[in-house]
C-alpha cells in the first residue's frame, strides 16, 4: 500500500536560499491546526472561538495539493486561498460561510468586495464561482482527514443595528480576519526566525521587568518624600497607581 502523501504549508531554506531538507519544512496539517488554534484565542474577546478556529484552519486548504507542492519547490504560483472560501461556503451557507469565505479568500491580498466592482481585484463571488480542476487546483482528499470540521457552527453573537442592519455583520468580518492575519504573521514570524526572535522577546521581557522594577521604586520614594498624605493626594495614588502589565 503506498504511502500517504505529505503536504507543507511552508518550505524552508538556508541564508543563500537553498532549499532545506523536510524535516526543517512545517506540515501543512500542523500549520492549520496551530493557525486555527490560535485565531480562536484572539477572538475569544469577541466570543467568536469556534468560527475563528476553523477559519484558520481552512485558510490554507488550497495547498492539499500537487500543485502547490510544486509551487513549493520552485513551481508557478497557486491560487490556494479560494478553495477555503468555497468549502466554508459550502459548509456553513451563505451567513457564517460567507463571513468565513470573505477573511480565508482574502488572507494574502485583503477583504475583497461582495459583488459588482472590485477595484481590479475578483470580488469573493467571483473567487465562489471558480471550479476545481478547472479553475484552481484539485484538492486531495487527504485534507479531510488532518482537518476535522464540524457540520455545524453556532451563529456569530450580532446585534443587528435598526437603522443599518447589516453595519455588524460587516465589522464582525473584519474583527474575524484581523484575527486570521495577525496569527499568520505570528506564525510565520516563529517558523522563520524562532531561535533569534525567541531571544529577542526573552530579552526584550526581562528589560521591561527590570525598567518596571525601577519605576516602582522611584515613583515609591517620589510619593514618600513630596506627596504630603493629604486626602486629594490619597485619591490620586488610588486612581492613578501604576499597574504593571501581566503580558
């Protein structure tokens, strides 16, 4: 029995731009899942966990394919965001999907228009009406299996305005894809430059302690030595005490 194809979200390569071998390559399934995990916890602010995970999961469904992989190893470029949008459409409808479709067709190139003019760009109906094997890459099957999507998704927590009934239908889109696109820079940041960037933040951390250590204590002896404990100043060090980031 031959053995299941792998595919890879990334390749990777050395300082002259040699490709690496694969064991230094991200998997694409990995990607997904750490893309999806991590798009859920920025919208949880939102309460949008459940959808955003699985926008990120689906971002980059389009490289479950022969031909992006032959993108990846010096190959044409691939229409890989579509095949996302289409899926998500196709499961969750014309609401959910679509709000979903609007963020994963648009990962690379921004939030493109519903319908009518697109500024030079396709609009997402156009990208919808694409065909696989036709118009972009055939996926594998295989996706289904490395991306478990659920059949149903709960609707997103809108309040829908009377006089402009669909203004948070839009803004939640947006909220959505600045989830999706913020955590792909981070994860891309961490693959491509994870040993010196995760110094960088260690040392970038312990100056901010070391900086908020010293401010502590010089606004602690500037309030001993020149705020008299009158009841104006006690209300001052109450409502304007420095409060340190838990980031």
């Amino acid at each position: 029995m031959p053995a299941q194809p792998l595919y890879y979200a990334h390749s990777a390569q050395d300082k002259l731009g040699n490709l690496l071998p694969y064991e230094h390559w991200q998997t694409l399934q990995s990607h997904s899942v750490n893309v999806g995990e991590m798009a859920a916890e920025f919208a949880r602010v939102f309460g949008a966990q459940e959808i955003a995970c699985q926008t990120g999961q689906l971002h980059d469904l389009g490289k479950y394919s022969e031909a992006f992989n032959h993108r990846l190893h010096g190959g044409p470029s691939v229409d890989h965001a579509t095949a996302g949008a289409k899926i998500a459409v196709e499961r969750w409808g014309n609401v959910i999907g679509k709000l979903m479709a609007f963020c994963i067709a648009g990962h690379h190139a921004g939030l493109a228009n519903g319908n009518g003019e697109g500024d030079n760009r396709s609009t997402l109906k156009d990208r919808l009406a694409l065909q696989f094997g036709k118009d972009i890459p055939t996926l594998d099957n295989l996706w289904q299996q490395e991306i478990k999507i659920p059949e149903t998704l709960s609707p997103p927590p809108l309040k829908a305005d009377a006089h402009h009934p669909f203004f948070s239908y839009a803004f939640f889109t947006r909220m959505l894809y600045s989830c999706l696109v913020g955590c792909r820079l981070s994860r891309h940041r961490s693959l491509l430059f994870k040993p010196r960037k995760q110094n960088r933040r260690a040392r970038r951390l312990s100056r901010s302690k070391r900086l908020t250590t010293q401010f502590q204590s010089i606004h602690q002896r500037f309030q001993t030595t020149h705020c008299p404990s009158s009841r104006a100043n006690r209300n001052r060090k109450t409502q304007c005490r420095f409060k340190p980031s838990t980031q």
